[in-house]
C-alpha cells in the first residue's frame, strides 16, 4: 500500500532469504524497481535517509513481550 501510495523506495529486511525474495516479488508486481531486499543477519542496519521503520515481525509479542527487536538504530535521526 506505501507503494501505490507514492513510497518513493522500500527496503524489506527479512531473516528469512526465501520469504523475503517471495515478498519481493510480490512488491515488484505492484511498484517494479521500487524495493529491494536486504539479508537480515544480526543487527540489522537502518540506512541514513530513512523516514520510517516498520516492525512486521511477531518478536515482542505474547508472551515473549520484552524480546527486542534487532536493529542497529544508529541511521535513524531525530
């Protein structure tokens, strides 16, 4: 939906390869050439320059409500 909404790119992280080429593909059917993947292996990096970060994972949810999502936040700005 960002992407038919004008989301000029998206990056999707994925800790699963497999998964992730599949959303991929899916993505690329609706906005070609806007997203891409990266592999999500520890920490995952926030590149700087981005606006949002979304959290479509099921960590920190019930009952493991204090996991922590594994990002590195330093790329993020105020």
């Amino acid at each position: 939906e960002l992407l038919l909404a004008g989301l000029a790119r998206l990056t999707v992280a994925n800790r699963s390869e497999g998964r992730g080429r599949d959303l991929l593909a899916a993505l690329e059917r609706a906005a070609p050439g806007k997203s891409t993947l990266v592999p999500w292996n520890g920490d995952c990096a926030i590149p700087a320059g981005t606006d949002y970060v979304i959290n479509a994972t099921s960590i920190g949810l019930f009952p493991d409500a204090q996991a922590r999502v594994p990002l590195d936040l330093s790329g993020l700005r105020a």
